[in-house]
C-alpha cells in the first residue's frame, strides 16, 4: 500500500506542477496569441531604432506595488553609472479555469511609456526587448514573464490589440542573479501622431506576492527595446513632463493585467 500511495503521491505532483504552468499560460498568453514572429522586411529600408528605458519621473505606482510606470522610453543613452531597481510584487489576483479546476495565480508589472507621438510611426517587423531582472524569492510552483508594446490615444484608450510574446516554466524562470531576458515579437501597424507608446514587463507567479527586480537605465544593466522603423517621431524627454492622467498610465500595464480569463 505504502508504494501505491507514494506513486499516487508523485502522479499528484506531476499534475500539480503541470497545472501551475496551464495556468501561467492562460494568464500570461491573451486570447489571441501574440502574431508569429516573421523576419524583418528587410525591402521597407527600415532600421532598428534602439528605444532606452529610463525613470525620468513615476508616473504611476500601485499600492500594493504590483503596478509601475515610469516616463519615460526614448532614444536617450542610459543616465545612470549604477542601474536603477524596481522591485515588483506579483498581487494582482487572477483566476483562471484549468481543465476542471479554477486555480489562481498572481501578476505584477511594469512599463515605460514615450511622449506623445510627433507623427505617425510605422513599425514594420520583429521588435525585441531586453529586460535585466531576477528574483530571489522562494521558488513558486511555476512563473512566466511577458514583454509586449501597447498604444493609448491621448485620453488613454487603448488602440487595437497589445503586441507581446511570453515566457513560461517551472519554478523560478528568473533566476537568483540579475541576468538580462529577451523576447521578441512582431508588429506590422503605423501608430496614430499624438498617441503614446507603453513598452510593458508583466511577470506570473503562483505564490502570492512574490517579488521580481527590474534593472535599467545604466550602461552595465540597460533595458531597451528595438523597433524596426523608418522614422522617429518620438521627442525625447529633455525634462521631466507633466503627470500624465491615471488612466493614461495604468492602462500600459494595468489593462493587460486585468484582461478577462
């Protein structure tokens, strides 16, 4: 009997860990997947414009601190000699239906959002991006991340769909050390002059709270993303703007966290 129930034990586990990662994919992965990445057009005589991640000033911060976005991302080198650090706790519940079973999990983000468009902006290809991050947590059951690019007019609605790629896995797919992760995904879309670009970390954990650190904005720890386009009608952020409305803000993030089951 004792070996009948250890292996039933084990066949639990099993299908307790491969459902903490059903549910990461579920939460983490939008109704419609993210496109198929395809290989740039290389006869658009498009060119990879290198986008930095700064924190020129908080624009949004929640409570809890599940939810973080900064201004600003542009074409400004890295300002710092030592990367900043945001630490993120995953406490944004989410319920999700696996098979027979509703399980939750818990997501946490951050985002970095551009001044208003200049003029329209054509992306045209594979855009990736480049995170530095880690968590030194006790390892949950399971945890993904996922980078994406969204667009907000200037009243803060949402324009068309999020464009994003994910990751997911066992346990603690951060790691311990800082190390930087990178996912690209496709965009074939010409944002609207005017409208703002939020460029979006969202990690998934199966414990509650469970914290992440995001490093950016040094030359040793630089997190960025890379846009295949022809023009850059994005200003940079010679000084600090003003406060951008809360919906504004939380809608880089907060939408994807809050999207339906």
């Amino acid at each position: 009997m004792s070996v009948e129930r250890e292996s039933l034990n084990r066949h639990k586990r099993r299908a307790s860990l491969r459902l903490g990662l059903l549910v990461i994919l579920s939460l983490i992965v939008c109704a419609q997947l993210a496109r198929t990445a395809s290989a740039n057009d290389s006869g658009s005589g498009a060119s990879l414009v290198k986008m930095n991640f700064h924190m020129y000033q908080p624009v949004y911060t929640s409570s809890n601190s599940s939810v973080f976005v900064y201004s600003g991302a542009d074409t400004n080198p890295p300002t710092h000699a030592s990367s900043l650090t945001t630490v993120v706790s995953c406490g944004v519940r989410q319920s999700a239906q696996v098979w027979f079973a509703e399980v939750d999990a818990w997501l946490g983000g951050i985002s970095w959002i551009t001044q208003p468009l200049a003029e329209d902006m054509a992306i045209r290809g594979n855009v990736s991006m480049t995170v530095w991050m880690n968590a030194i947590d006790q390892d949950p059951m399971a945890s993904g991340y996922a980078f994406g690019l969204a667009e907000v007019d200037s009243l803060g609605n949402p324009i068309g769909e999020q464009f994003y790629q994910h990751y997911y896995g066992f346990q603690n797919v951060l790691g311990r050390s800082p190390a930087s992760y990178m996912l690209v995904f496709n965009v074939n879309r010409t944002f609207t002059k005017g409208n703002i670009l939020g460029f979006f970390v969202i990690v998934g954990s199966t414990s509650q709270n469970w914290h992440y650190q995001v490093y950016y904005d040094s030359a040793s720890m630089n997190s960025f993303a890379e846009l295949p386009t022809v023009n850059v009608p994005i200003p940079e952020f010679s000084q600090p703007g003003p406060m951008i409305g809360m919906t504004l803000a939380v809608l880089c993030s907060y939408a994807i966290l809050r999207r339906k089951k």
